[in-house]
C-alpha cells in the first residue's frame, strides 16, 4: 500500500511539473510580437484545409435553420473533398462566398492549478492567466457557427484546429474582455469591465457545473469576481480531495 500510495503522488507531482513546463513553453511563445492582425491573416491563409472537414450540410443548414437541439446524423455526409464533380461549382462558390467570415482574434488563457488553489480576494486575476493560444471566430450567415484554433507548432503560428456548434456567447467579449478556458473543469468564463468595475461572465456550461443563480447577480448573467473565484477555488479543491 505504501509503494502503490508513493506511486500515485509521484504521477501526480509528474503530470503537474509537465504541465508547468508546457505552460512556460506557451508564454515564451506569447513573449514575441505577434499581433491580433498577424493571427487573423494566419488563419485567412489556413482555414480552408479545416473547412473542407466541414459538411456542407452543416454550412447551409446554419445559414436557414437555428442549432438542432439534436447532433446531426453522422451518415451519409457530403464533405468538400468528397464532393463529386458536379458539385465542384457549387463547392467553390460555397468556400469563396462572404458567407463565411473570420471574425476578431482573441487569446485563450487558462489558470494553473496551482495558482487556483492559492487563490484568495487579494490575488489580481489578471496576474496568474496564463496565454495558450488564440481563438478565431467563424461567422456563417452572420452567426458564429465554428471557432479556429491558432497555436503555435514547429516554431510558427498555424491553424491547429477548427470546433463546430453555437459560439454565441462569445459575443459577449469585446476588446478589453479576456476569455479563460478552464482545463480543470467545464467552467469556462469571460473576465470584462461593466461601469469600470472587473465582472465575470460564465458560460452556460460553467453556470450550470457551478450551480450558479442568476438571479442573485447585480448584472444579468455577470459575477462579482472574487466570489466566482472562491467558488471555483473550493469545487476544484473539493474535486481533488475525493
């Protein structure tokens, strides 16, 4: 029982030092002087190799219909590599339509565990997110429908993925807002200013995680931020200790 304990407390002190040296690894990345237009024009020039992954279905449906409540069937789909050569014409007038559009670069931040552990009221938020990568919105018929990763691999800037679905609470951001992804938990939030005065703004899935009630909030759907941190704080640690 003692060598099966060690074992497990020296997995996790491993997992935790990797994790530390990979967010390290990203700040340096951050350190250079890419910019939000830099990331935009990488992922003008990187998107369409991640939309030809996309059905076409999924394209026009969004553009006539709101987000099926179901996911949609897996089979049969058309993709844009599969197309057969009558669709061709259609296929290339779908991709060069203004239809799709990028949206604003942001940067994807998260917290060390560690930092979230120690959190208290006299931490400044702002002083332990830590940069991961960016996030560029796809709009579709107006509507954010998708979200392209950009990451940093074999020493550049490139489109790294691309995710599907109803990014719509991302409209919630502006300039001076900073979204943090929570790796720990599905507890992702927006960190902005309402009358100058720093809020948080969880998403739907972090809300419902969290058990969060709106209605006790002075601004619809906005947390005071050191009880949103507390609270955070005490799940994970709770989590943890199980």
């Amino acid at each position: 029982m003692k060598n099966s304990n060690s074992m497990i407390i020296f997995t996790v002190f491993f997992t935790l030092l990797l994790a530390s040296l990979a967010f390290s690894y990203h700040s340096l990345c951050f350190s250079s002087d890419v910019t939000a237009e830099d990331i935009k024009r990488i992922a003008e020039d990187g998107k369409d190799e991640f939309l030809a992954g996309i059905m076409m279905e999924y394209l026009v449906k969004y553009g006539k219909t709101e987000i099926p409540e179901t996911p949609l069937p897996e089979t049969p789909i058309k993709y844009f590599h599969d197309l057969t050569e009558a669709n061709i014409e259609q296929n290339q007038k779908l991709k060069s339509n203004p239809v799709v559009v990028l949206g604003d670069p942001f940067i994807v931040y998260t917290i060390q565990t560690e930092d979230l552990l120690n959190y208290n009221e006299s931490v400044d938020l702002s002083f332990i997110l830590i940069p991961t990568k960016w996030f560029v919105p796809v709009y579709i018929h107006k509507k954010p429908r998708a979200m392209l990763s950009v990451g940093y691999m074999h020493d550049k800037w490139q489109v790294v993925g691309i995710g599907l679905g109803d990014y719509s609470e991302f409209e919630h951001m502006d300039k001076e807002s900073s979204f943090v992804r929570m790796h720990q938990t599905p507890a992702d939030f927006i960190i902005t200013k309402i009358n100058g005065k720093k809020m948080i703004y969880p998403f739907s899935m972090a809300k419902k995680f969290m058990k969060l009630d709106d209605s006790r909030v002075e601004y619809a759907g906005h947390y005071n931020v050191s009880e949103f941190m507390s609270k955070l704080t005490n799940i994970v640690k709770s989590e943890i200790t199980r």
